[in-house]
C-alpha cells in the first residue's frame, strides 16, 4: 500500500498545485502540454520510481526521495528562483509575509556550540519577562538544549498563543540559572520600521521586507510624523530582499502621480498586467533619495525602478541583485509549497532588471556578481530622457561602496562586540543614558577584553577603527540597555551613507524639476485636438 502511495503522490502534488493555485496565487491560464504528454512524463516517472524502490541497495522512503530529489531537481533545471518549500520551511515562508507568529519574541543564534538569546523583541513576552541578549538557553520546558540546533530550539519556543513554555538560562555575572515561565502570544515584527527626523526637515524611513502590511505601515508611519513637513525623505531599502508584489506596489504609489504605471508583468501561462498607482502622492512631490545595495532584490527593486523611470527619486549606492522574476506560491499537499517562476515584470520605462542565469551554477548567480553587469540590447530611457539599461538590476544615480570591514572589524562583528558587552553587563546595571555613546574608559575596557580574549591586533589599527567601533559597540550595547529596536535607529543615525544620501537631496530636488519641465515641454508640443485633425 504505501508503494502505491509513493508511486502516486507526484501526480497528486502536481495535481494539488494546480487546484490550489487558483485560490491562493494570481490565476494562471493552462500551459501548452497536452494530456497525452503529461500522462507519457508520469508514466516514465513512475517507471523510473519503481525502478529505484524495488532495487536500491537500502529502502527508499518515498518523502525523502520526491521532497528532496525529484521535486527540487526538477525546479532546478529552470531558474534560480522557482523553490520547493518542506512543511517547515513553507510555514517559515507564511511566517515571514504575514510578519506576525505566535511565540515568545525573541531571535536567537548560535554561540560556541550553544544557543544563545541574541535580542528579544520589545514588548513581547521574552522582553517583558526580562530575558536579556547573551541569555545562553540550558533547557526548554525541561528538555536540555545542548544537542538541539537553534533551529529545533526557536521550534520549541513556538506554540499556540496562549500556552505557556519554560525556559532555563544561564547568565555571565549571575550565580545561578535563571528560570523564566513565558506565555506565548502573537509576535509581530513590522516591515516598515517607524519613520524618524534625521535633521529639520529631512525624514528618514527603511523598509526592512515588503510583507502583508508594508504599504499601509508607511502610510501610517509617515501620517504620525507629520508627512507635511516633510521637506526631504530618505527611503532606506538595503538589503531589501523583496516579498509581496503588491506590497512593493503600494509603496511606489505613495510617491508617485495618480495613474503613473509603477510595473507591468508578463508570463507564458499569466494574464499581463499593469500596475499603476490608483491613489498616488496628493501633490507631496518632497525629493527622495533611495538607498540600494547589492541586497536590495525583487520588490525593493520594483519601488527603485519605477521611482528612478519617473525621475521621482535620486538612486544612492550599489547595483541591486537584479531579479525582475515573479514567483507564484503553489499550496501542495502535507503543508509543503511551490514557488513556481510564472511571470517577468519590466519597470515603466519597458526594462527587464533579471540579470542572466543561463550557463553558470546557481552559486555563481548568488555570489560572484558582475555589478556592471547590463544588457546592451535593453537600452531605456526615463522620463526626462536619462539613459538606463536593463539586464543587470537597478544601477544607481550615485554610487556609494560601503567600505570592506577588515580583519579586526570582521572579528568584532562575529564575536568580540557581542562577548564584551555580555561581560560589560554581568557586573554593570543594565541600563545607559539617553543619547549615550561609549566614552573613553569604555572603549579602554573594550581594548583590554580582546587582549585577554586572544584577539590579534595592532594599536594602528584599533586606532584607524576607533570611529567604526564606537558605532558599532554603542549599536550592540543599547539592544541590551534598551532594546534592538532603538539599538537600530541609532545605527541608522549614525551611517555615514544616510547622511551622504541626506546631502543628495538638491540632487533629488534638481531631478524632480527637471522631469517636471520636460514633461511640460512635451505636452506644449503635443498636438491640440483640432491639429491632430487636420494632420489626419
């Protein structure tokens, strides 16, 4: 019996995919494959199958060989980005586009083989509770952690909201364990963090994902600052890796003019369609400078694409990933999923961004790019005329290298910051002064710690590194004195590029009224009713 089952459940899946689809991702049109081909492909399917079952050397299991070989071979054969999704990784994936799951509210990450609490998130049950980043986690409702990876511990903190889950830690500078019993609750992390004044004027706002509630989370966030005032926004999207299209969408339609198309997308198996901004910018035409960067990917390259065709925002910092791919996600059966490559989107001016696949691993793809990568055949132009090309991501207006860490800030980023400011706590209270910044004794201690932890540097370069250090030490000593949200914005704050980009907005403001006065120009040359008439 369970042969059979294995020998049916591609089929199934396939079949399941299908039906599902049209519920749950955008409708898609029958492919061009005839029923006889299908039947003929299965058939040589379950032939091989078979095949394998019956005369392996050791049993197959039928989950392992189609979830893990079968299915992803396959999907590899056609694009980077087209993915299959096991039970765990498919309720990841739900986790992370509604931004919100029920647990206890706090990332945690490995540390010399243990798991450690890195920061709790503000007002969730961890943080209420008093759990505290560098918290090593012993056990978890009794259950030791030491040979859990950190991925079955952050399972075992997750449950229904409302249960109750207890968990054992120990702390540096405390004599005992501390016990901790927490209510799990629902855990909402937001795609757009709260909007905030850099200077006079001048906002600044980074969107950290585009999932469910990206837009109106911006709309909100800029409504509560005082979005009139606004003489000047900072859009941070580094490191941006995409998400929900219509999220992306709906963020570009805030800053555009009503009616303005933001993307179009076109499939083989898809109905084409344009996306415009419906409500558009009311009139608010502030400059705005985008920050990208290799990270910034899919939908964070639809909002800088469609502002940069429309001459609406200055582009500052690196080439962005360049996936101009739609994927749909496919329900299948046993809570799994299919991402399925089922569209491409061009920007307004008509440029497809995806950089090329073909002929490289995949790995190449992901990490060896070309950033004056473009295709010269995809030759654009935005609004007010400026040439841009497609082909390679969205290439930026302004170009801004973020500096290479070297060794001694490599080593700072991975470990040393992180340990010292565990042991900086286990004898200081947990708690600094508003607007603090390490001072002179702080940055000593700091220097003495990474001698006795063996950490080889010389004094020139801790010198060359003293204003990295400063930033970046005060960014992981306020997730513990405060908390990681506040530990963010005084990151954001203190990022030579935000000010650099903050010193662009006569660029911005120069661009703006450029593809105002062109597009002026062309509508007075554009002939009048009675003109076009008479040349008919």
């Amino acid at each position: 019996m369970e042969r059979k089952r294995s020998l049916f459940i591609l089929p199934l899946l396939v079949l399941g995919g299908a039906l599902a689809g049209g519920i749950f991702g955008p409708k898609v049109k029958a492919a061009d494959t005839t029923s006889e081909d299908l039947s003929r492909t299965v058939a040589g399917f379950t032939r091989a199958y078979a095949l394998v079952e019956d005369n392996f050397a050791s049993p197959v299991s039928a989950d392992e060989s189609i979830y893990k070989g079968a299915i992803p071979g396959m999907l590899r054969t056609l694009d980077p980005h087209s993915n299959f999704f096991d039970p765990r990784d498919y309720q990841l994936l739900r986790e992370d586009q509604r931004g919100h799951y029920y647990g206890v509210g706090m990332q945690v990450g490995a540390r010399n083989g243990k798991t450690v609490v890195m920061a709790p998130f503000p007002g969730t049950p961890a943080y209420k509770a008093g759990v505290r980043p560098g918290d090593t986690i012993e056990t978890v409702d009794a259950k030791p952690a030491n040979n859990l990876t950190t991925t079955e511990v952050a399972d075992l903190l997750k449950g229904p909201r409302g249960t109750p889950v207890t968990i054992t830690v120990s702390r540096q500078g405390a004599a005992e364990p501390l016990t901790f019993t927490l209510v799990r609750d629902e855990i909402n992390r937001k795609s757009t963090e709260d909007p905030f004044w850099l200077e006079p004027g001048i906002a600044y706002v980074k969107i950290v994902q585009f999932g469910e509630g990206a837009g109106k989370e911006l709309d909100d966030g800029l409504k509560r600052l005082g979005e009139a005032n606004i003489r000047g926004l900072v859009l941070d999207l580094r490191d941006n890796p995409g998400g929900l299209l219509n999220e992306g969408v709906g963020v570009a339609d805030h800053f555009l003019e009503k009616n303005q198309l933001i993307v179009s997308q076109h499939g083989r198996a898809s109905q084409d369609r344009p996306y415009v901004a419906r409500n558009g910018n009311h009139g608010r035409n502030y400059p705005i400078v985008v920050l990208v960067n290799r990270g910034s990917a899919s939908a964070a390259e639809i909002v800088s694409g469609s502002l940069q065709d429309h001459d609406r925002a200055w582009i500052l910092g690196e080439t962005t990933f360049g996936k101009g791919l739609v994927q749909t996600v496919f329900p299948l059966q046993e809570d799994t999923g299919l991402a399925l490559t089922t569209a491409h989107f061009y920007t307004p001016s008509g440029r497809l961004i995806q950089r090329d696949y073909t002929n490289k691993p995949f790995y190449e793809y992901y990490y060896n790019r070309d950033s004056q990568a473009r295709n010269p055949e995809d030759v654009k132009a935005t609004d007010s005329g400026r040439t841009v090309y497609g082909g390679g991501g969205i290439t930026p207006d302004q170009k801004y290298d973020t500096p290479k860490m070297d060794p001694l800030e490599v080593s700072l980023h991975r470990d040393g910051l992180f340990d010292f400011t565990r042991s900086y706590f286990a004898t200081h209270t947990a708690a600094l002064p508003k607007d603090w910044m390490p001072d002179a004794d702080t940055v000593e201690d700091l220097h003495d710690f990474l001698l006795k932890q063996g950490v080889k540097f010389t004094e020139a370069q801790f010198t060359t590194d003293h204003d990295w250090i400063l930033r970046n030490l005060a960014k992981e000593m306020y997730t513990t004195a405060f908390n990681v949200d506040v530990a963010g914005q005084l990151f954001e704050r203190t990022d030579p590029e935000v000010h650099r980009a903050a010193e662009a907005m006569p660029q911005a403001a120069a661009l703006v009224e450029t593809a105002r006065k062109t597009l002026v120009q062309r509508e007075a040359a554009r002939p009048s009713g009675a003109e076009a008439a008479a040349v008919k």
